[in-house]
C-alpha cells in the first residue's frame, strides 16, 4: 500500500450512511481506511448489530472519523444507531463545511458522483463506498488547497485556525490546521490576522464592531465563511445556499463589513464604494447625476434614488421618459454584487428594452448582466442560468406578461435566492 499524500490522512476514516429519510433507519454504511473498506447494506437476514460491532473495530486507533456532513447528518445517526460509538466522533472532520474555506471560487457541496454519471435520474442510487472514497479524495484536496493557501496567504491559515475551533467537536478541525501550520493562535494574533486581511477590502470601523462580536464562539464559522467569500468577491464566488442557511450570520457579516456606511467622511472604504457619486464615477464614468428632474430637496431625483437603494431601504421611484432610469437600479445592482455578491432582478415586458441593456452595460466593459426570455435558444437561457448559478451574473433581466407595468422594476435578493 502506498503511503498516503499526506501524513494526516494516515489517522482518518472516511464513512458514509445511507439513512431512509421517513424512518431514519440506518440501512447502509461503508467506511474507508487507507486501501481497507468494509461496507453493510441490510437485508431482510442483516442484522444491523453485528455491522456496528465491525466499524467500531474497524476504526480502532483511528483519530478522526471523516465525511461529507458528517456532523450534521452521518454522526447523529451513527450514535442514534449505537450510543458508545459517539467516542468515535470526538474529532470528526467534516469536509462540507471546510469545503468553502478550501475552494472560495464556485464552494458547491455535493461531492461529484461520477459513478453515476450516464445513468437516468431514477437510477441513481448512492453508493456508500464510493461516497466514502470521494470524501476521503475531497479531504485530500482541501489540504493541498489548504497548504497553498497558507503559502500565498499566511493570514487566512492563522484566521481559519482560530475561527473554527471554538465550538464543540472542533478537536478535527484544530488537528488538520495544527498539521498544516503549527498550534493554534492566540486571539490578539488571529484578530490581527484578520484585520490585515480586510484592509483595502472592508469598512475598518465596521471591522471593529465584528472583532467585538467574536467573543461569541457562534460566530467563528460565519466569520471564516464570510472572510472566505470576501477573498474572492467579484464573481465566481457565491456563497453556498447551505451556508446561508446553516449559518445566516456569515451573509450578514459580509454586508455589515461592506456595503454598509459606516458615515465618517475619512473611511477609505465607504468613500470609494457606498457613496453613490463614486459609484456613478466607476461604473459609467461621469462625475454627476442628471440635474433634472429633482426632489422637493432639490436633490436629482436620479442620486436620491441610488442613495436610497444602495443603503437598502425599500423605494418607489417615478421619473419621466428619457431621464435615466435604468441607472437608479443598474447602480445599485452592481455594487451590490460587487460588495455582497447579491443578486439583483429585473423585470420588464420588453425584449427589446432587455437586450439593448445588456449590450450597453457590455459596452461599457460590464459583463456580469445577462436576459433570460422566450426568444432565447436553449443554449443561450442555459449560459445566462449557468452565469447566475455560478456567480457571475449581477443582474438577470426576466420576461414578464405583457399585461404587467410597462417599465421595469427590480429587486435585489441573496444569491440563494435564484
């Protein structure tokens, strides 16, 4: 048997458990160890017993249990099937949640069964074997990404370190960092770490306000997953919908930390990203919103209603033909997505009006708007759904019934959304 890629992978086990998802009954398992595999399916003469009695001596000596949710799903029915086997997961390693912090650009959770791959959607049955084997390779990869990582980026290691090894069953996780860069950092070291981070990529005196916040263990992941996102913020980076809804904290620490003013005039940050002038200035290059027509201020209507939007309040803008409307959410709408990696949608009865602004944006060096409509080829709708799934669409323009408003509206949603 060859040794293995690296050393720590030499005190894991791989497991996976198919469970029927109405009775909760373990009916499959397989664990993995090196080239040594033993599985269990259960039959009308299994008993589920003597199978348990096999896996718990088959992970004799073993440091860590290792699969693909493990702890929100294999683990608690492992131990609902046999009670002392919660020895077993004392330091579990759960590659779905390292998953976004490994691979930032495109983090999506499934492992890619390609011993599936040809057969008809009915067809797919889940091989606990295979699944064990993928979470191992999976594993593997996360720790040469891992290692990259904290070449290029020393910071990030000693961030990830502290961020994710203060909650209970997180003596995994603090081995597999511990092995890539040493023990683990103070607080003061990983706050530091942190912060050097997000210069130049984050409101500092929002920073400050989060770095309070941390006291609570709870948010070590959130923060970590929203550190992860940041790093790759611009496209090709969406954070995964199991994320958001696991952890809903990291969506709103990401928009706390950035799109979110912090109003102090010398905030390097909110000057040069939430202030809607230089917005205007980056996105379009002009220095100043259309004059006319104005507010009862004698605000342009078009800079109040991109101020209002881009602080997130809820607003209803009316302007007459031919004073720049499409502005008042194209705006918006990108920096959003450049801030938050949010999606926005708009809707509007008229293809014609869809096409010509995406062309116009693409002119303008935008590439991340695309139109889904009846008049698309099936390759043509499926490149504009890829692009939005994939995070690099901000701003899908959508049919709508002809019968509806004659104008477009929008709506900005988190990117689970679409």
């Amino acid at each position: 048997m060859e040794p293995p890629a690296f050393p720590f992978l030499s005190a894991c086990v791989a497991v996976d458990l198919e469970v029927d998802p109405g009775t909760a009954r373990l009916f499959a398992f397989a664990a993995l160890r090196g080239d040594a595999a033993i599985t269990h399916r259960t039959g009308p003469w299994a008993a589920l017993d003597p199978a348990l009695d096999r896996l718990e001596a088959f992970c004799d000596g073993a440091s860590h249990l290792v699969g693909h949710n493990i702890l929100r799903h294999d683990l608690p029915h492992l131990i609902a099937n046999r009670a002392r086997l919660a020895a077993l997961g004392n330091a579990p390693i759960d590659t779905l949640w390292l998953n976004p912090l490994a691979f930032p650009r495109n983090p999506y959770h499934h492992l890619v069964k390609h011993y599936q791959d040809g057969r008809l959607q009915a067809g797919h049955v889940n091989d606990p074997t295979e699944d064990a084997r993928l979470s191992l390779q999976v594993l593997t990869d996360q720790i040469s990404a891992l290692t990259q990582l904290g070449q290029d980026s020393p910071d990030a290691l000693v961030a990830y370190h502290h961020l994710t090894t203060r909650l209970d069953q997180s003596a995994g996780f603090d081995a597999l960092f511990t092995s890539l860069r040493g023990p683990a950092p103070d607080q003061p070291a990983a706050h530091a770490a942190i912060r050097r981070m997000l210069t130049g990529h984050a409101c500092l005196h929002r920073l400050d306000q989060t770095l309070g916040r941390l006291s609570d263990p709870r948010n070590g992941w959130p923060m970590a997953y929203a550190l992860a996102w940041i790093s790759v913020a611009g496209g090709q980076s969406v954070m995964p919908p199991w994320v958001r809804h696991q952890f809903p904290q990291a969506s709103r620490i990401v928009r706390h930390l950035r799109d979110t003013n912090c109003g102090d005039p010398a905030c390097d940050w909110c000057a040069r990203v939430n202030d809607p002038k230089a917005a205007l200035d980056r996105w379009f290059g002009f220095a100043a919103y259309r004059p006319e027509p104005v507010d009862d201020q004698g605000r342009p209507l078009q800079e109040r209603i991109v101020a209002e939007a881009m602080a997130g309040r809820s607003i209803l803008g009316i302007l007459p033909t031919g004073t720049g409307k499409s502005v008042c959410y194209q705006i918006p709408a990108l920096s959003r997505f450049d801030t938050t990696g949010a999606l926005t949608v708009v809707i509007s009865p008229l293809v014609a009006l869809m096409a010509d602004q995406v062309q116009g944006l693409a002119r303008a060096g935008i590439a991340s708007a695309v139109t889904v409509n009846g008049l698309l080829s099936l390759p043509e709708r499926h490149d504009a759904l890829e692009k939005v799934r994939m995070g690099d669409a901000s701003t899908p323009t959508t049919a709508m019934s002809a019968a509806s408003s004659r104008k477009p509206r929008a709506t900005s949603c988190p990117r689970s959304c679409a």
